[in-house]
C-alpha cells in the first residue's frame, strides 16, 4: 500500500514541477516578446497595402490586381474592357 501511495505522490509531484517549469517558460517567453502583433514588417507591409489601394484606379482592379475594371467608377482613361 506505501508503494501504491509513493507512487501517486511522485507522479503528482512531477506533474507540478512540469507545470510550473512551463508556465514559468510561458511567462519569459511573453516578457520578451515584442508589445503588439505589429513589428515593422508588418508595418511595412500595410503600408505597401494601402500605397497600392490609394494608387489604384478602382476597387474592383485592386481587388482583382488590374485584371478586371468596374468601367461606372474606373478612373483609367484607356478603358478597353
């Protein structure tokens, strides 16, 4: 019987040793991590998103990168579609 509850306070032991050792890996990881999801490449790519969407001629030709134009509200002036 001592065997069977040396046993269980072992594996109950172990388990909280793990557990802390990960939340404790948890919260370093969190602490170093930059603030926000939004590094500088991210910004950058939004700002190249919104560059080409300002640059477009209709939001039809930005949704479809230039292969189809809205002609009721495209800008173009050699609107051939």
């Amino acid at each position: 019987m001592t065997h069977v509850l040396v046993a269980v306070l072992a594996v109950a032991l172990g388990w909280t040793i793990g557990w802390r050792t990960h939340a404790a890996a948890a919260r370093v990881e969190r602490a170093i991590r930059p603030a926000g999801p939004h590094t500088a490449a991210v910004l950058d790519e939004i700002a190249l998103g919104w560059q080409a969407l300002e640059e477009t001629c209709c939001l039809t030709a930005w949704e479809s990168h230039g292969a189809t134009h809205d002609t009721a509200t495209c800008t173009r002036k050699d609107q051939t579609l």
